[in-house]
C-alpha cells in the first residue's frame, strides 16, 4: 500500500508498535475472497444497526472523521461508526459496532452498565476494540458510549457502555507516538517487550499478518530500506 504518515484510528488498539510501523510503510498481506466476504459481511450488520438508528431518530452523525494532533502533526486519522443522541437528556453517545462469530460471541463477559473502558471486561477478551473507542471518544470529545457485539449468524447482541479512559488513553498514546516518531526517522521499531514473532504460538504474534516478515528481521530497530529489500526477497 502508499506508505502513510498517520495511525488508522481502527489501528490505535494494536498492541505492537512494531505491526504499526509496518502499516504505516504499507506492508500489507493479500487477503483470501472468504476472509474479504466476512469483512463484508460485517459492514452489512454496522449499516443495519446504523440503519436503525437512524430511523429511531438518535443518529446523530456516522462515519464522522477524526484527527488527532502531536506537535508535528496527524497522530491518529479515522473515522468513527456513530454518535447518537439520548432523545431526552440530548447527551451524545460514541458508538463503535462489531461483528463475530458465535462460538466468540457466546464467549463475551456479562454486559454492564457505565464504567471506565480500561474496567470493562471486554479489556481481556478484546483490548484493541476497547483502545479504538477510547481513542475515538478523545478524537470526537464524546467520552461517553458503548461498543455493540453482534453474532453473525443469530444478530444475538450484547452492549458494554464505556466512559473515556484518560489513564487508558495515555497509555497508549506512548505506543502510538513511539511507532510514528521512529516512521518519520525512517525507521521500524525493536520487537517490544513483551512480543514474541518466533513463537507461533504466542497470542498476539501468532495471530500478526506481519509475523513472516517480522522474524526476517534484526529484533532491533530497522531501517525502511532493509525492511523493503527483505519483504521483497520473501515475495519473491
């Protein structure tokens, strides 16, 4: 893909600074027509409960765009899914739709009620879904909202409302300004702590598209150049 100067804001929740570097080069692994009909599948479901706000009379706005700012430049550029508007107290609410499958589904923690996004369960099933929203209520100034789970199959849901996590927030933006300041050097960061590529089985690692190229590479900081002259020799 064009090598980019900015995060997508749908990216701000990976865990790796390393992944986010590769990104932003624009590193980028062919997906299969089933996994694309999946993605598909998944906008489907956020038009239609898009859809049904809208016809309740709450949607405020959808697909609005956000901008984050460092002090030389876009951070994070994205778009959210919605904001709504409660018809009584006229309060906004962010909104941030997801699709899975059953068997994930049915493995989600009990919904609740208003709490930080760093306290709400879904921080261990799911943290990447909890650091997008938080960054979007920080893009948008909405720090109150919910993310709405939606099975495939059955349109079962289940919603966990979120307030902004300023702690939460601050953390992550370490990560993000990390894997930026080291792109405008021209560089990918070192394999952070805690990351595994070279086991397969790793949680995070394992499941990286970038992985395969990731364990082609010095574990330390690496220039643009020699991550594109080996990306190119294992593409062949």
């Amino acid at each position: 893909n064009t090598p980019r100067e900015q995060i997508r804001g749908s990216e701000a929740g990976n865990p790796c600074a390393r992944s986010l570097g590769f990104s932003m080069l624009g590193h980028n692994v062919p997906k299969p027509a089933s996994l694309l009909r999946i993605f598909r599948t998944g906008n489907l479901i956020e038009e239609v409960n898009v859809d049904v706000m809208r016809n309740a009379k709450i949607l405020g706005s959808t697909q609005g765009k956000i901008e984050i700012k460092d002090g030389d430049g876009i951070l994070v550029r994205g778009a959210y899914d919605a904001i709504i508007e409660h018809p009584v107290t006229k309060e906004f609410y962010l909104v941030e739709i997801k699709s899975i499958n059953e068997m994930a589904f049915d493995k989600l923690p009990a919904e609740h009620e208003e709490i930080l996004a760093g306290e709400s369960p879904i921080m261990t099933k799911y943290p990447k879904y909890i650091h997008q929203w938080n960054t979007y209520a920080y893009g948008t100034s909405v720090y109150r909202g919910f993310l709405l789970f939606e099975a495939k199959n059955t349109q079962k849901q289940k919603i966990y409302h979120l307030k902004f996590d300023s702690v939460l927030w601050e953390e992550n933006l370490i990560k993000l300004k990390q894997a930026l300041l080291q792109n405008r050097k021209q560089q990918i960061v070192a394999v952070p702590d805690g990351m595994k590529p070279n086991d397969a089985l790793h949680n995070i690692c394992g499941r990286c598209d970038q992985r395969y190229l990731c364990v082609t590479l010095p574990i330390e900081e690496v220039s643009f150049e020699e991550v594109r002259k080996k990306d190119a020799t294992l593409r062949g």
